[in-house]
C-alpha cells in the first residue's frame, strides 16, 4: 500500500512539472503574484474590463525609426550620350592583279609597313616585254620613215597623202606601245596607300586570275569610330564634335572627333552612323575592336540631384520622403537627366531639403524619424554620368 502512495505522489509530482508551465498564466493575475490584480491595467497593455495605461499598445510613445539624411545642396551635373561602336580602318581594301597569268614574285612581308607605290607582287610578263621590243623597234624605223617624208613634203617632192599615210602608222605604232606598257603595268601589283599589309593568301608560282585575292592592305592611322546616336541629337551632334571612347582591356580613355554624320535616319532603329577620327598615330588600336563611346551634350550647373535609390516609383509618378520637423513627409517629384547613381529633380524639392535615403519601404507619412547618418551631396562629375534615358550606358 505504501508503494502505491508513493508512486502515486512521484506521479503527481511529475505531471505537476508538465503542466504548471502551462496554467500558471491563470494565476498571474492574483495579488499573491506580484501582478496587477483582474481588471487593473498592465504596462504596456489594457487589463481585463479596463483600458489599458501607456504602453506600447496602450499609448505608449511610438519608437522613431532610423534612416539616412541626405542634405541637398546646389549640383553640376552633365547630360552625357552613351553609345557603342566599332573602330574601322582609315583605308582598306584586298589586293587582286589586274591580268590573269603567273606569280614570278612576292616583294612583301606579311604584317609589315609598305609605302604608296610599292611593288608588292609580279605576274610573269615575258611575253609582253617581247611585244614590247618589237614594237619600239618598228616605231624606231617608222619615225626615220616620217623623217624623210617631211623632208620631202617640205620639197613637194610627195603628196600630202603620202606623207599623212606615213604620220599615222607612226600614231599607231605610239598608241600600240602605251598599250602594252599598260598591260605590263597590270602584270604589277602596288600598293595604293600607305598601310601594313596583312597575310598573303597565295604563294609564288601560283597562276592568279583577276578574281584571286592576293593580300589585305589597311591603314590604321588614323583610325575611324562608327557609332550611333538617337534621331533627337540629330542637330547637337555636329562635324568636329569631340568624344571619348574605351576599348575593352586597355585602360585609357582615348579622344576623337566627329568628322562624318549619315545624312539618313535608319528607320528601323531610328539612330543616325555617325564616325569620328583618331589619330593612332602609334598604331595601338586595331580596326574591328568593340568601343564604348561617351560624348558631353551640356552642363546643368545648381541642379538637384538625389540618389536613385530614395526615389519611389509609383503609376502616379515619383515620390520621395523627406525629413520635416522629426518626422516623414511624402513629396511628388518631377525627374530629369539620370545618372549611374543619381537623378536630377525638376520640382517637388528644394535646396536645404533633406531627403531620406534608407528604411524607405518602413516609411510612412507622418512617421518619427532619427537619423543614423547625414551626409551632403557632392558635385555629379562626367565620369559618373549615364545616357539620356532613352540610351541605357553600357
């Protein structure tokens, strides 16, 4: 009987620690535990049957919350136009013979300089150079023909006729020679400008015809830019406007100047090609490669400008908060020109004005606010001046 007491009691005891956790709640409202009787109001909360004292719920002061002041003060921005592009050599153009016949030799190196003029390829010209012989041998005997034929026009010893015949074949024979002197000339192939060529595309005894490509010669100073820009810059875009341009793994920003501008508006795209010209005089740019291009349209000096990520973008349009006697005040602004981090406002804020730039998505009207950091807003340089919105930077 005696155990049955005790395990009994071992129960109870064990299910009192279970349990207790659970009920002693009902018990928090007697006077034996230190708490406010029923009906009296908890801190921070409404007891039963009676409104709730100050407290968080029960009209307590509501916590301020903590964002970022941004101070506005007068900016210089830039309206900028990006654009990408490609660079393109001054003068190109793939070397073929004028004649069909036999390469004999190649007096170039592929990848080097060669001048205007240079002989760069021959095609074998044996049989013309015999014409040719044969032909200033018979101008030789036709112009002592012609010698003596005047002499005696001049004696009217001969007809007019007689002579005229003798002054013609001497033409002829003149005309024949100039021929094939053109013909040996096309048995050469010179380079028309100034360039490097590039690599040969056919080896010596190689029969070529008209249509067979010889070797590429470019000239890479100067080195033109082709870009494109919107219809709208159509008129601010002019001959000797000056840019800048990137070029993918060199870092440098380089400087050219328009010198060219479609006069035609691709209607597709609605953007104008436009080219400009640098000089390369170093050669260290290369025609083909990708190039980012920037230009300066104008300067907006006393703009205001705020950070991008402060602007709330709505149907109805933007929306800011600003910071207004220790809390949020919602303003409608009007935008402009933007940027990589920064937007320019028309209306809806002021110089002086501070602008809440973090906790945006916790703001509301009206709602205390204390700042965590104040800071001004600096001058908005070119370097970090994004396109027009209608032309995305790279």
């Amino acid at each position: 009987m005696t155990r049955i007491i005790t395990w009994t009691l071992v129960l109870l005891v064990i299910a009192g620690i279970i349990f207790y956790p659970k009920i002693r709640p009902l018990f928090r409202g007697g006077k034996g535990d230190g708490g406010p009787a029923m009906g009296q109001a908890a801190p921070g909360g409404a007891g039963l049957g009676m409104p709730g004292g100050p407290g968080m719920r029960g009209g307590m002061g509501q916590q301020p919350t903590m964002a970022s002041g941004y101070v506005l003060v007068p900016t210089r921005m830039f309206d900028l136009m990006y654009s990408t592009g490609s660079l393109l050599p001054d003068e190109e153009v793939e070397l073929s013979f004028e004649t069909s016949g036999k390469i004999v030799a190649i007096h170039f190196s592929e990848g080097t300089n060669v001048k205007k003029g240079q002989l760069l390829a021959k095609i074998n010209d044996r049989p013309l150079q015999a014409q040719l012989l044969k032909l200033q041998a018979q101008k030789k005997l036709t112009e002592e023909k012609e010698f003596r034929a005047r002499q005696l026009l001049d004696r009217d010893a001969v007809s007019r006729e007689s002579y005229d015949q003798v002054a013609t074949e001497l033409q002829a024979l003149e005309a024949d020679i100039l021929l094939v002197e053109a013909r040996i000339a096309e048995t050469e192939l010179r380079a028309p400008f100034d360039g490097i060529v590039g690599l040969r595309m056919v080896s010596e005894g190689a029969f070529a015809t008209t249509q067979t490509k010889i070797v590429r010669l470019v000239k890479t100073s100067p080195l033109k830019i082709e870009f494109s820009i919107s219809e709208r810059y159509a008129g601010e875009i002019t001959p000797g406007f000056p840019i800048t341009f990137t070029v993918d793994g060199i870092n440098r920003v380089f400087s050219a100047n328009v010198y060219a501008i479609d006069p035609k508006v691709n209607t597709d795209t609605r953007m104008i090609a436009v080219r400009a010209l640098y000089p390369n005089r170093n050669n260290e740019l290369k025609p083909g490669r990708f190039v980012s291009v920037k230009a300066q349209l104008s300067e907006i000096n006393d703009a205001i400008s705020i950070p991008t990520e402060a602007v709330i973008a709505e149907m109805e349009g933007e929306r800011v908060f600003v910071y207004k006697g220790g809390k949020a005040e919602l303003r409608m602004i009007d935008i402009g020109l933007r940027t990589e981090s920064h937007v320019q406002v028309h209306s809806g804020l002021s110089f002086g004005d501070t602008l809440l730039t973090t906790a945006i998505l916790q703001l509301r009207q009206g709602l205390p606010v204390q700042f965590d950091t104040l800071v001004t807003n600096q001058t908005v340089t070119a370097p970090e001046m994004v396109t027009n919105p209608e032309i995305p930077a790279p």
